[in-house]
C-alpha cells in the first residue's frame, strides 16, 4: 500500500469518525453528511488508486 492510499484511507476514517462523534455529542443528523462524505471518499480512493490490471499479451507479432 502507498502512501497517497494510506492517506485516503486515514483522511476517510477521520471524517467518518468526525461525523459520528458530531451527531452523537450534538445529536444534529446534519453530521449524517460527514458520513457520506467519508464513504464517498473511500469509494473514490478504491477506484482511483487501485492497480492497473494485468493486461495479457498480444498475441500478433511486433508491429515494426
């Protein structure tokens, strides 16, 4: 894992935190946003920094 995934992960995990801990200390669901921005920001790392696939070989020849 690199470190701009360990980021996003750790960025995620505190807002999530964040969220939860707002609504349950002012009991305002208006934290509930928190918690989706949480998600949506795990969402978006899984697809952004994922690895590339592995791409099988061509089976044609060189093209030179």
């Amino acid at each position: 894992m690199n470190g701009a995934l360990k980021a996003a992960w750790g960025l995620t995990a505190f807002v999530i935190v964040a969220g939860v801990v707002g609504w349950i200390v002012t009991g305002r669901p208006v934290f509930a946003v928190f918690v989706v921005l949480g998600v949506l920001t795990g969402v978006g790392a899984a697809f952004a920094l994922r690895p590339a696939p592995d791409r099988p070989a061509s089976k044609e020849g060189p093209t030179s």
